[in-house]
C-alpha cells in the first residue's frame, strides 16, 4: 500500500515480553502466549485473501477519504523522527523520546525555529505551500501548473514533518488540506484578533488545528469504523450529574502505567483494518481516468498511477466530493471498500520489492508472526468476547489476530465496520493516547466543542467539514467564547 509499510518501524522487532508495559512498543495482553504459526500456513491464509470479481466488495457506510484519513492519523501517532543525529541517539528505539500523541508534528515538525523549511519566510505563522508541475508526458512538462501542491524540492522531494504523507497523491492531497487549514485558521484569528501575533498567533492556532482534527478523529473516524455504542463505552461524562463539565476516556485493557506507548496488537494487527479498505483503482476529479494507486508494471508510466514522491502533474488536483460525503451519507462519489478477508489485487504485487516481500497480506501475517502476537481467539476470550466459530474464521483452529479482526468484522459486521474484539483495541487505544496527551482536548478542556462551522448544520463537525474549511469553502466562524488565547 505505501512505504510506510515496506520498512519495519524502529523498535517494533524488540518489543520486550511479558514484564514490559512502557516504551515506543508494548502490549495490552502481555500474559497470553505466543501463536506459534506454521509459515507454509500463513502463505496459504494470504493467498485466500485476494480479492475476487464479481463480488459487492463497496462499503457505502465509509467514503473512500477514511481510508487515507486513517493513513494520515498513522503518521501521526507513529511519528518516526528520520534525522541521523535521532537515529543514533536511538537505533533501536528501545527508549521512546517521544510519546505518541495526535499532535500533528507530521505537520509542524519541531516549529518554525527547528524545522523553518516547512514555514513561509514571508509569514513565519503559516506553514508553506507549493505549486504542481506538469508532468512527463504532457505538454510543457516540468512548468509550474498553478495548482496547488506540497513544498517541494527540485527534485520534487516533498518538504514537509514527515515524507510517509508524501507515498501516493491521495495522502499528500491530504496533507495538503491541513497546511491550508493551519493557514486559514491564522488567518482567521488575525482578522478576529489583530492584537494576537508572534508566536502566541502561532501557538493558538495549532492548538486549534489540533484539538478540531482530535474531535474528527473521535466523532468522526472512530464512530464510523468502531460503532458509537463502542465509542461512548470509553469516552464517558466526567459528571453524570452534569454534561457540561465534558467527558473522560475510561478504557478496560489499554491501560498504560505512566506514559502511553504503541501497542503491537494496534499496531501489528488491529490498525491494519485499513489494508482492507483499499480500492483497486481510484477516480480522483473530472479529467484523471480511473487509475490504481500504484501500478503494478515494471516500469510504469508517469501518469499510469497515484504514486507520491513526485511534483503534482497538471489536472491531478483532487476533489474531495469523490472521497468524502459533502452533501450527507451516501453522497460521496466512490467509497471505500468493506472490512473483510479480502485486499485489492495490487496489494500482493508491490512493486520494487523483492517476491516474498510483494505481498501486503503475507508481510502482515509474518510480523504478526515475529512479533509473537497470541491468536485472535485467546485475544477474544481474555476480552470476554465470545469468540468466532470455525464457520465464521471459515477453517478449525486458531487464526492470527489481524485475519481473526478482519473476519470478525465480515461475518458479524457485514463488513461495514469492525467487530468487538477489533473494534475495542483500535478505539482503546486512539482514545487512551487522548487521554495520556497532557495537551489534547480530553485532558485540557473535556467540554471542547468545535468552534469551526458544521455546514451540513447537523451539530456535528467532521472530516468533510474540516475540509471545506481548509479550502475556503466554508464561512468564517465565531471566535471562541473569551476570544483566541484565552
């Protein structure tokens, strides 16, 4: 899918066992033993994965933008610093000098005086923009389009916190809305606040640009892959007796004793939900054909697929009413597809790899497989779940926990979302980091509620809401009671 996924993250291949509960890496279920997996067993279980034709494999409950949101929230919590001073002080990552937190420093890196590449000279507040080129193969090649693009270099290296944002154009579009977004939120406090500048400007409008996306993140993302009832389970009223003091994350098995940490059984397993979402092929606007995100030639062609690492080729833009549903549920132009067994054809042929790293669906299994993760069946019972029958895993004896979350979520949620087990440790988790994050939402203001304007006029904020906002097609909203800074 990306070359997020083709490298090992530093740290994951030491994760210490049972007595271990801190660090970059951990575990929720520390006790549970080791499936000991049969490698000719895992190949056959990928080789079954492979999508087929013919089926309805769409999931209209989840636009396909999700799938890449999701990519985006990844990056972030994940962040994996690529400097080499960074690499030496922790080759191993054995230590994590940084808590992972939704704080978009895959954005901001370390702020204008670390990391000034990725702020305006001309306005040192707002992030920096680039502009497209057209492409090889089409007229005028090499020449600035005028549409917008990530900062890049003349090589067409994205200058931006974290190049993983940068592996296929629907991410980098992605990463795209929320520098805008940053942008137009500062320009917005200027006009409502001229008295607020310098770096108190800038520190308010991250804070703004993060506590709205954390609010996505929650109500949003995590309601429509998790289910509500999954949600409100964790996230519950800090006063029964009084709503307006706002809600607290009260999670039964992520439970970190000081600072969180990534769980393997996240990040190894449950995470990977997202594999399953991949369409084959995309639609990004009006004039771009329906091409994969990475073509599966040898050597492809430059305007043969989505891949990143490049300038934006002309007309390449994307409109987002194709990822995401604008005008309510249902509306979005393609949608993802459904949480189930089954991965897009692409995904076992990735190009440039050597063959027994081609595979997606294999490369899954065996770290789950290194990383001694237990079965889904021994996760499911020490979670009081009732666990999947043999019909419903579809063979007798214990499956790995990624394939086991997958098939929860085909044969008891029709796919459209992901099942208990599944459902528990990816909402545990993104919630518990919530709540170890001294600087989110939850912990510094539980009542928060978005100050940027609902369009639909639902009372709810989400994804497409933050996108028309970042683009300018949206109106300005109110400042906050007490004003910005307050």
């Amino acid at each position: 899918m990306s070359r997020s996924h083709r490298t090992t993250p530093r740290g994951l291949g030491r994760v210490a066992q049972a007595p271990s509960h801190e660090g970059r890496f951990g575990r929720i279920f520390r006790r549970l033993p080791t499936f000991q997996q049969n490698d000719e067993r895992l190949v056959e279980i990928a080789n079954a994965m492979r999508e087929g034709d013919g089926a309805d494999q769409d999931n209209a409950n989840i636009p396909a933008g999700y799938t890449y949101f999701g990519q985006f929230v990844d990056h972030d919590i994940t962040f994996d610093p690529a400097s080499s001073l960074e690499r030496a002080n922790d080759p191993d990552a054995l230590v994590n000098f940084r808590t992972p937190r939704f704080d978009l420093d895959s954005l901001y890196g370390r702020g204008p005086a670390d990391d000034p590449a990725l702020y305006s000279r001309a306005d040192p507040n707002k992030m920096l923009l680039g502009k497209g080129r057209a492409a090889e193969g089409q007229d005028q090649a090499g020449t600035e389009t005028g549409e917008d693009d990530l900062p890049r270099n003349s090589e067409g290296t994205a200058i931006i916190g974290d190049p993983r944002n940068d592996e296929n154009i629907i991410v980098s579009q992605l990463q795209l809305v929320f520098l805008k977004l940053h942008n137009r939120v500062v320009h917005q406090i200027r006009e409502q606040e001229p008295d607020l500048e310098g770096s108190a400007l800038l520190k308010e409008a991250q804070r703004a640009v993060r506590w709205h996306y954390q609010w996505v993140v929650v109500n949003d993302f995590l309601v429509r892959i998790a289910g509500q009832e999954v949600v409100d389970s964790i996230l519950v009223a800090v006063d029964p007796n009084n709503p307006a003091l706002g809600k607290r994350v009260r999670t039964r098995f992520y439970r970190p004793r000081q600072d969180a940490f990534m769980p393997v059984e996240f990040s190894v397993a449950a995470y990977r939900f997202g594999h399953s979402m991949v369409r084959p092929t995309y639609t990004i606007n009006d004039v771009v054909p329906e091409l994969p995100i990475f073509s599966q030639a040898e050597e492809p062609a430059p305007l043969e697929d989505f891949h990143g690492g490049r300038h934006l080729p002309a007309q390449w833009t994307i409109a987002w009413q194709r990822f995401l549903d604008f005008n309510g549920p249902g509306t979005a132009g393609q949608p993802s597809r459904k949480i189930d067994c089954r991965l897009a054809e692409g995904l076992f042929k990735l190009s440039g790899e050597p063959p027994e790293m081609e595979s997606l669906a294999l490369r899954n299994l065996r770290r789950g497989k290194a990383l001694g993760l237990p079965s889904g069946r021994r996760v499911a019972t020490a979670m009081g779940v009732e666990p999947l029958s043999p019909d419903e895993i579809g063979f007798s004896g214990p499956a790995p926990l990624w394939f086991y979350i997958l098939r929860e979520a085909e044969a008891r949620q029709q796919g459209k979302r992901l099942g208990e087990v599944g459902g528990r440790i990816v909402a545990e988790v993104l919630l518990g980091l919530l709540a170890h994050d001294p600087l989110s939402y939850v912990r510094v203001e539980p009542a928060f509620q978005p100050i940027l304007p609902d369009v639909d006029g639902d009372g709810r904020f989400t994804l497409p809401d933050l996108v028309r906002f970042a683009l300018g097609e949206a109106p300005p909203s109110p400042p906050p009671p007490g004003g910005w800074g307050s």
